[in-house]
C-alpha cells in the first residue's frame, strides 16, 4: 500500500511539473530551498577598477604581466575571477574582470592570504600609485558601471 502511495505522489509531481511546464519543479519537489539557491549558476558581477602607474615603472609592470606566475594565474581561477584584462592608457590602468562565486569577499581574502599572491604583490604594488579618491581600504579603485551589453 504504501509501494503504491508513493507511486502516486511521485505521478502527480511529474504530472504538475509538466502542466506547469517548468523543468524545475521536480527537482525543487525533492530538495529544501536553501539547497536550490546553491544549486544555481552563480550571477556573473562584472567589475572596472582603475589605478595608476608610476612611470619609470610601467615596462618592468608590463614585463610582469607578459609572464605572470602560473600560481597567480591558478589563484585568479580558484577564487572565482575570469575574463580579466588590464589597461593600459596616460599613466592610468584599467582593470575589468567578471566574478563568478558566490562570495566575493571570502574569494578575495583566500587570495589576500596566498603567500604565492603575497610575493606577486610585492613587485607589482611598488609600480603603481593608488588613486586619492580610493574607497577606504581599496588599492585599485573600484569603478561604477554607466552601461553594459550582453
């Protein structure tokens, strides 16, 4: 009895998921919500910082990243950073990248506490000059997005 009882629930979460026509409500049937939220895909969130480079500094900062270590470049990727790119223009860089965890600051503190990162900064923080107008405790200055287009 019980064997048919529960081929019946089962029946009626399939027959409701597919009148509803949402391939997702089964899965949601069988687990909790919080779960759900962590079973999606992470909200991309597109970043645009800038700095600037102390000139006599710029071709060893540019040496630097023609060559980056493959642990930063590991690093980078474990804390959830990707199409990163850096800028170069009038003594000014301009980073963009896209963040794809779920938390950013627990993401950029495992990087801060990296030694491999530690060492990498070491060369490359003496090339550049933060901006005044930095938010407390920012090095790059964090920029605010006006437009953007998928």
């Amino acid at each position: 009895m019980k064997i048919g009882l529960f081929i019946v629930l089962i029946f009626l979460i399939c027959f409701e998921a597919c009148k509803s026509d949402s391939k997702d409500k089964i899965a949601e049937a069988y687990v909790p919500e919080s779960e759900t939220e962590q079973l999606k895909e992470p909200k991309v969130q597109r970043f645009g910082m800038i700095i600037k480079v102390k000139p006599e500094k710029l071709e060893e900062y540019k040496k630097l990243h023609a060559n980056p270590w493959p642990g930063i470049m590991n690093m980078l990727t474990e804390c959830n950073i990707r199409n990163y790119s850096i800028y170069y223009k009038d003594g000014y860089l301009f980073s963009y990248f896209e963040y794809v965890g779920n938390d950013f600051e627990a993401d950029m503190k495992k990087m801060a506490d990296d030694s491999l990162t530690q060492e990498w900064w070491k060369l490359t923080d003496p090339c550049q000059i933060p901006l005044e107008t930095r938010k407390e405790g920012e090095w790059w200055a964090t920029m605010e997005e006006i437009f953007h287009l998928d």
